[in-house]
C-alpha cells in the first residue's frame, strides 16, 4: 500500500474541505489531497489494485480497512502487510 499526497494550490472548492490534509510545508503548500493504493508485485511488475481517497478527519486505520475489505472481496490472500510511517522533518 501507498499513501500519496497531491499538493493543493489555491482557495478550496466546495465540498473539498474534506479532503484537504494539511502537514509539513512541500512544493510551495500546505494542503494536500491524499489518496492511498492498493497493488500487488510478481515477477518484477507493479499491478494497482484499488485506490481510496484520505478524508482529513479519518485516522489510519479506516482508509486502510476500505482498502483491505475491497482486496479481500477481490478474493486477495494477504501473506504480509508492511506499514510504514515517514515522519518529514527538516
């Protein structure tokens, strides 16, 4: 799984409030629009699977569970699962 941040420039449009994130100041921004993938590698080839959108009021754990609850509904088997948390300081 990926967690991508897409930066935002400009006024929010109604209804993105929502969705907007906000952290560390990147590419000239504050805010950001988050989505993560789901996607499985075999024989050196990336397929993406699913995409779901972060709401900023979400924690983890329940864009994960959308993620995996699709996946699983695929019929997907999960051998492993990394998680990993960058923090950016500078």
């Amino acid at each position: 799984m990926d967690l991508k941040l897409v930066p935002s420039y400009g006024e929010a449009k109604a209804g993105e409030e929502a969705f907007l994130l906000s952290g560390p100041a990147q590419e000239g921004t504050i805010p950001f629009f988050g989505y993560t993938s789901r996607y499985v590698s075999k024989k050196d080839k990336r397929f993406t699977l699913g995409l779901t959108v972060v709401r900023c009021q979400e924690g983890l754990v329940p864009f994960l569970d959308r993620l995996l609850v699709r996946f699983f509904r695929l019929g997907g088997k999960l051998l492993w699962l990394y998680i990993w948390i960058a923090s950016a300081t500078r």
